[in-house]
C-alpha cells in the first residue's frame, strides 16, 4: 500500500499533516472538539513518483458542522 498524506489548509486545523487512506478521497470530515470540520479536496496529488516521499492531497478548509454535539431531551 502506498503512503499518502492530505495536507490541511485553512480553518482550525491550518498547516496540519494526517493520513491519507483513500487516494480518491474528495472529501474529509474530520472530528474536532464537540463538533466536525470538513475539507474538500483541491488540485492533483503530488509526490507520485518512486522517489518522492509519500503521495500529497491539499485539502482546503469548507466549514464547521455541529452534527457531533447530542441533543437533550428538552
């Protein structure tokens, strides 16, 4: 299996470097605190030969969700 890593631009998780499982991946949805944050996926993969270290995604930053966040019995 070949390494890959997205690369996150933008938004909370600015700067950040975290694995990769699905090249083909579009779209990440990301936990974060009592929420999720989403980032899409821009540009070609990089670093895709031999010898360039591991395959790179940018993925740039589309919003906050509180999808996570339970809801009481109000």
């Amino acid at each position: 299996m070949t390494m890959a890593l997205a690369r996150l631009h933008r938004g909370p998780l600015d700067g950040q470097v975290i694995p990769l499982e699905d090249l083909e991946e579009q779209r990440l949805i990301i936990p974060y605190s009592a929420s999720q944050l989403v980032y899409a996926r821009a540009g070609e993969l990089t670093n895709t030969g031999p010898d360039d270290g591991p395959t790179e995604a940018q993925f740039w930053y589309v919003e906050g969700e509180d999808d996570l966040v339970p809801h009481g019995d109000d």
